[in-house]
C-alpha cells in the first residue's frame, strides 16, 4: 500500500485531503467551463438519449445522471443532491424531469460559486455545506441523489442516517458509487444496516467503463492542460483514464461501481 493509500485509509486525513483537492480543482477547470466531475455512463447498444446541441460534449456523464436520477418520479419534488460537484447534473436533472425545487450541496465552497454563477434555473439553488451534517430540517425532500461522491466520506453510515432523517416518509434515496474490492464488504453491510428500505440496486460496472473509455480523449487532455505536470499522473487516476489505477481496477474487477434506489419507509 503506497503512502497516498495509507492516509486516505484514516478519514479524517481523507476528508481534508478531499476537502483541498476539489477547490484546487475547480480552480483549474474554471476556464474550460467543465461542469460534471463525475464518470460517465454508456449502455450497450447506446441508449441514444436526446440531447441539445450544448449538452453533447457532456453526454456520457449526463447519462450516468440520467440513469440515477430516473430511478424515481422526480417532477414537482423537492429534491437534495448532496455532493453536487459543479452542477451539471443538477441542471440536467431540473431540465428533464421538473423537480419542483432542487438543492444541489457541496462541502466545495469555490464549487458552489461556481454553480451559483454557471447553472440559473428557476426551481434550482445551491448550498454550501457537510454531507455527514446536513444543514437541513428532518423530512424536508421527496428525495435524495448522491453521485459518485460517498467515497470520499469519513463515516458511510453516518451519511446514510443523515439521508433517512432529511426524507420524507416514502421518501427515495437514489444513489451510485464506487468502491475497492477490500471495502465492498462494508459497504455492503452499511446499507443493510440503514434504516432504508432496498428497492432495486444494480452493478454498472461495464456501464461505467464504456462511459469512461468514451470520455478518454476530453478527459486526458483536461489532465494534461489544466494540472501541473507532478499532478498529471495522480489526474489521470481520479479521472478515469485508460491506463490509470481507477480506470484498471475498474476492468480487472477489483473495483466496483453500484446503483441503488432506497426509501425511507
């Protein structure tokens, strides 16, 4: 276990790590306008969805989104995202399936800005704030998404009981991430633990990979433009780049990629 590995083992460390890699980061891809920070998605066959013009250079992200967030009936919900990164699935999603109002929160106080300034829609805001400590009332939303960003948390099963405490009854919880082989265990046991009903869960691994694969260009060439080059290598990890360790683990089968879709009973 390299060094890097052993302090993102201890989740304080790695929630600080986290908590300064994302501004740096969008700090760096302000320029190229970049508003998805999460993989993307490709059926096979591709499933064709209908997109604008502006959305194309997006499409397999916004795919990943689309899949989640299709898990339930959104229109005239209010719905949280917690985790938002630079809303380009919070847009998507208010676009395509009318929430009444969505919330997207990040922990990325320059993320948020960047939201606020990028993404204006009628029934969309964005807030700054902790995904283990919601700062929302109990039973406030119809439902709640979370993309690709639990990982980063310290405590799993604390953010799963602040999801069940800020849903209504019958509330969704659509939700999809990944993780190593050496956590699917607890991951697995977390949420079986929560209070959360499991209505359908989904292995996307092979998804996700076509997805990647498809966004391998565009995304080496943000790495190679937008990051210093003793960080170039360490991009291409955390963007999903053939020949990378996520990208690897992810076709070799040491790394896992799920869905799932639970309620608050």
């Amino acid at each position: 276990m390299s060094l890097l590995e052993k302090l993102f083992a201890v989740g304080p460390i790695r929630k600080a790590i986290w908590r300064g890699w994302y501004p740096f980061l969008t700090r760096r891809l302000r320029d190229q306008d970049v508003t998805f920070l999460n993989y993307a998605f490709e059926t096979d066959p591709p499933s064709n969805l209908k997109l604008d013009s502006e959305d194309e250079v997006n499409r397999g992200c916004i795919q990943l989104y689309d899949f989640v967030g299709s898990g339930a009936d959104l229109r005239g919900r209010e719905v949280l995202e917690v985790s938002c990164g630079h809303g380009g699935g919070a847009s998507w999603l208010c676009r395509r399936y009318h929430p009444a109002s969505y919330c997207g929160l990040d922990l990325n106080p320059a993320g948020i800005r960047f939201c606020r300034e990028r993404h204006r829609l009628p029934n969309l805001c964005f807030e700054q704030g902790d995904a283990q400590r919601l700062p929302f009332p109990d039973a406030a939303f119809d439902a709640v998404i979370n993309v690709e960003a639990s990982h980063c948390y310290p405590d799993f099963a604390a953010f799963l009981e602040e999801v069940r405490r800020v849903l209504r009854p019958g509330g969704c919880f659509l939700y999809a991430d990944f993780r190593f082989r050496e956590d699917w265990s607890a991951w697995e046991a977390a949420i079986e633990a929560c209070k959360l009903n499991l209505l359908t869960t989904r292995d996307i691994s092979q998804d996700v990979l076509r997805g990647m694969n498809r966004n391998a260009a565009r995304s080496d060439a943000l790495v190679r433009d937008c990051l210093p080059s003793f960080l170039q290598s360490l991009g291409r990890d955390f963007a999903g780049v053939p020949g990378g360790r996520v990208h690897e683990a992810l076709q070799n089968g040491d790394l896992r990629y799920q869905a799932w879709h639970l309620a608050r009973g």
